[in-house]
C-alpha cells in the first residue's frame, strides 16, 4: 500500500489527484491490472468526473451543497454531518484499470477527492493489484 | 482488458449490461475472482438494481430527473451538469465476484449502464481478476 | 468467496459488520491485498462511515428519509421504491486495503450493512484478493 497526502484549503474542494495516482503506477511499474484508491476519512470521498471544464467540479459542489444543507436537524453535534452525508452518497473509493502501464480513464476523465469538512491536512491509500 | 460498446436511445436510459459481461467472463475461462467494469464516461454512470420489474429503474432514474433537474443555475456552459452529478452520485464503477465460473449476483439483481446525456455510442471496460 | 448472514430489525437500518469481515480476514490468513465486500440485495446497500458516534448513522439514514420518500408517485407495485433507489445512491460495494493482515480503515471508520426493506435477513459476500 502507498500512501500520499494532500491539504486541502477550503471547506468543500475537489482536487484532481490523477497525476499522483499515475505517479504511484510509473514508479511500481505495474503493465495491467487494478487501481484501487482509497480516502480514510469519514468527512471526505473520492469520485471520478470530467478534468476539461473546472466549472463541472463546481457545479457538483454546489449541486451537494444546496440538497445536503450544512445546518438542518442533525442529532451529531460535531456539526459536520453534511459532510458524513455527502461521502456516503459519493463513495470512499474508487477503482480505475491499468493496462499498457497507463490508467484507462475515459478521455475527460479524471480522479477526485473531495474535500466536505476542510481545510486539514489529509491522506489517500492506493493499493495495485496487478495481473502479472 | 476487455472493451464492448452499447447505443443509448434516449437521454435518460438503463441497459442491461449483465449478458454481455458474462459472455467475457465464459470467453476467458474465469473461474473464480472478481470482475470490474468501468464506465469510461463523465455523464454516465454503472449500477446494480432490480432485472425483475422495469419499473424499478424507470422510479429511479424519474426519482433522479425531479431531484437533480436538467436545468438550474450551473456555471458549465454544456448544459449537461445534471448528467455529471448523477455520474459523481451513482459511480462510474460496479465490481461483482466470480465463482464457479459465474457472477455471484443476488437473485433479483442485474448490471446496468446508466446513460445521463444520450443518445450516444458508449463504452464499457471490463477487467477480471483471476484468483488462480 | 465467503458468505454471512444477518438479521435486521427495522425498515431502515446501518449494521456495523466490520468485525465480521476481520474475522474472514484473519481466518484466511491473507497478510495483503483487497478485501471486496459485496450486498447481493437490491433494497440495501453497503457504506464506509463514522463508527464512534450513531448519530452520525442515524443522521445519514434520516437525510435519506427525507429525500428519498418511501411514499411518491413511483410506478413499482410491490412499493419500496424508495429503497431500491437509496441502493443506488449509496452502492452495492465497498473495498478495503489490507496490509500487514489488517484492514487499513481510517481512524473513524466502520463498514456498515445500510438495510432500506427490512426487518429481513440479509446476506453479505466477501471475497478477498490477495498480493501474495
């Protein structure tokens, strides 16, 4: 398992952690299999979306931001819970193929996190399952 | 990897997909793992649900048309951000587990491609891991 | 693959089953790889949240029941609509990194059987993928 991690600087944030990913794929020179990413935090999550438009990563942001309201009648009393909320409906991982030594992600594809209780300092575990 | 293409007909569409994944898992003589299948695109989306009743799928996709409507004030000059929130919120990837050479599936379930933004020609990647 | 059973008690419902996919873990002896945790229902689900205070749960759970109302205009006769859309936005899956024989969940999180039609009994499979 590796482990990178990142700070993120605002409250909700989706920053595109897809070079690091490959980074991790170049140096274990794995040719084919899985990629499987992982975010071990309860307040955040991981999602796979288009990296051409930034204003797609907003849209889904405030999109969130609006159903999953910050203030409502939660009983937790850390005051987050729109932020537990949120990464259960995106997802604590996400899994993308390897083959030819590259992530086969769609042409406007890229990997995510996302940040719903920041700014912190925080980590992502991707583990390589390779066919070899 | 295994790459198979499908033709949505309208915007909103579930397909079964669940055939054409185990026509591959029989091609490549699998007998036990597990068998991933990736959507390649950003305004699409894979799930598993109800093969029973179509009426299942047609409640969910209405339940996510009324709730994430096509048009509202997003910032992505596309028009197509409703497609991507559902993409983000459905996930762009299922995994099932093979054994005795078949998708451990539950009784009522099947493998659907989501299409949010059809009609389109679209792409699905499959990758099984063998456990032998 | 392995396969456990539990019963659920109420129509909605997040059982933590952590310790029961450890115990799959350590009596396979497996000391790295992916541990791929499977619901083969279509009216619940599979989640990674926050297992020190239930009112995180509980709140996720009452956020779901607010949005996605178990009464609406769905065209599913046998009325759980409600349920089989929750399966979908929340998954059918979840996956965890094991190293050094332990499943590397963050600090805060448990996996948890997310039951939308019960009181049933229910089934989870668990296959696991070893490095070795």
């Amino acid at each position: 398992m590796e482990i990178f991690s990142l700070s993120t600087k605002k409250r909700e944030e989706f920053i595109d952690i897809t070079a690091a990913v490959s980074t991790i794929i170049k140096k274990q020179r794995v040719s084919s299999g899985i990629c499987f990413i992982f975010c071990p935090h309860t307040t955040a999550a991981l999602t796979i979306n288009e990296n051409a438009d930034p204003s797609v990563c907003r849209d889904i942001l405030q999109y969130l931001n609006t159903r999953i309201p910050f203030r409502e009648d939660y009983s937790h009393l850390e005051g987050n819970s729109d932020a537990h909320i949120k990464a259960s409906c995106i997802g604590s991982s996400v899994s993308v193929i390897i083959d030819t030594s590259t992530l086969q992600l769609g042409t406007w594809q890229g990997i995510y996190f996302c940040e719903f209780d920041g700014p912190r300092t925080r980590k992502v575990y991707v583990e390589i399952m390779s066919k070899e």
